[in-house]
C-alpha cells in the first residue's frame, strides 16, 4: 500500500512541478502563483501545499532541478569528448549555451533576474556547484571568472541584448570561448 501511496505523490509531485514550470515559462518566476498551479493540475490549494509547504519551497525546487537538468547537460558533454583540456572547455562551455537556449526560461530562473522576496537557501548551493564543476575541473586554475563568462554571455544573449550588434552570435561566441582557452593556457 505504500508504494502505491508513495507513486501517487511522485506523480502529483511531478505534475505540480510541470505546471509551475509552464507558468514560469510564460509568466517568469515572479508570476507563479500556487492557486493558479493547484487549478491547472486538478487539486485545491490546500493539497498543493501538503507537496510543497510555500510557493519558496516549489521555487526552491524548481532551481535545484533546473541546476541539475543544466549541469546533466554540462556533464554529458564533458563525458562524450575524447580529447584534451581545450576540447573539454568548448564542449562545456557550448553544452551550457544549448541548454540554455533550449531552456531560457529554466535558464533564467537560475541565472536571471532575482524573484522579488525570494532569497534562495543552502540547499540550492551543491546544485549551484555542480554546474561549475566540471568548468573548475577543466581548468587547473580555477577558472571561476571564465565560467562567469560564460554565463554572463548567455545571460546577454538570452535577453536578446545582442540583437543589432552582432550579426553572427554563434562565431561571437565561439571567439569568446576561445579567448578563454588561450587566457586558461589550455590549447
């Protein structure tokens, strides 16, 4: 019975976190609203709140899964290269970059503007860290500016503050990535 229990609330869980995760795509983070949830997935507000304690602890979730779904991807670009340092930087550096453009609003939500009264707890930094990992372990000397960089550029891009001034983002951003490959003496 228990695991019938236990499957019926990952479900919900799952469900909640999808339409929050909708709102937030169309409305941004600062318009999530847990009533508007609890009515897209069927449930009274009530019953949200015995998932999710506040709307803090559903964004509190949903910027640990979106570190976690940007850093799988940051990984798994890592592990699929078979070469040096450089490689690795790219590989990395341009993994960040598509999921972000595939995910801006997730991207957002991690990196974007700060949702008003909320302040992200501890709990959010080991996800927070895992996406700078493998760029830290890249570089043998740490190259925390560099992956500032990196985000900071998608963050412009996404934000659509290129438009205009760059005819052609993708080399731009290859120039960038490679600057940082020569600056971190990884080629």
């Amino acid at each position: 019975m228990a695991g019938i229990r236990e499957q019926g609330r990952a479900e919900n869980t799952a469900r909640i976190l999808a339409s929050a995760r909708s709102q937030i795509a169309q409305q941004g983070a600062a318009g999530l609203s847990m009533r508007a949830v609890a009515r897209d997935v069927g449930m009274v507000s009530s019953a949200v709140f015995r998932y999710f304690p506040n709307r803090e602890a559903l964004l509190t979730e949903l910027i640990i899964e979106s570190y976690g779904h940007l850093a799988g991807a940051v990984e798994q670009a890592v592990a699929e290269v078979d070469g040096g340092p450089a490689q690795l930087w790219r590989a990395a550096a341009l993994a960040a970059r598509d999921w972000a453009r595939a995910f801006p609003h997730e991207f957002q939500l991690i990196y974007g503007t700060p949702v008003p009264d909320y302040q992200a707890p501890p709990q959010t930094i080991p996800a927070a860290a895992r996406v700078a990992a493998p760029f830290l372990d890249i570089s043998a000397t740490g190259a925390v500016a560099e992956l500032a960089q990196v985000i900071g550029f998608i963050s412009l891009e996404l934000a659509g503050h290129f438009r205009g001034v760059v005819d052609d983002t993708d080399a731009f951003f290859r120039e960038v990535v490679e600057r940082q490959v020569s600056t971190l003496g990884l080629d």
